[in-house]
C-alpha cells in the first residue's frame, strides 16, 4: 500500500528514470517524450505483416452477393 502510494506522489520518467514533469507526463522532458515516441514509430513499422488475405485465398467473390432475400 505505502509503495504504490509512493509510485505515485513520484512519478519517474520511464526513458531515464528522473523525476516526472507536469508538463511531459509521463516523462521528465520533451527530449525522453521524443525518444518514447521514436522507439513507438520504430516498434510499429518493424511489426510484421499480416497478409491473411493470401493465407487460404478464400475471399468471398466480388460482385455476386444478389442472393441476400
Ligand atoms: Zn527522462
């Protein structure tokens, strides 16, 4: 209980550990807000893709759906 209390009365930067600002939350600057935002970028472009469109090729056919009562 005591810690969590602590956790967050002092907020810490999670890029370098320093003391949170207000004005940056949740980090201590725009420089540690800036690297967060890069290392985001940088982990979304490098995530795989997904091609489950090709995975079984058993797309329902364009332009035949007239059969829907
Ligand atoms: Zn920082």
């Amino acid at each position: 209980m005591n810690e969590i209390a602590r956790q967050t009365k002092a907020a810490q930067c999670p890029i370098c550990g320093k003391a949170t600002d207000v004005a940056f939350k949740p980090f201590c600057s725009k420089r540690c807000s800036d690297i967060d935002l890069n290392r985001w970028l940088t982990g979304v472009y490098a995530v795989p893709v997904n091609d489950d469109e090709d995975a079984d090729g058993t797309r329902p056919a364009d332009g035949d759906e007239g059969d829907r009562s």
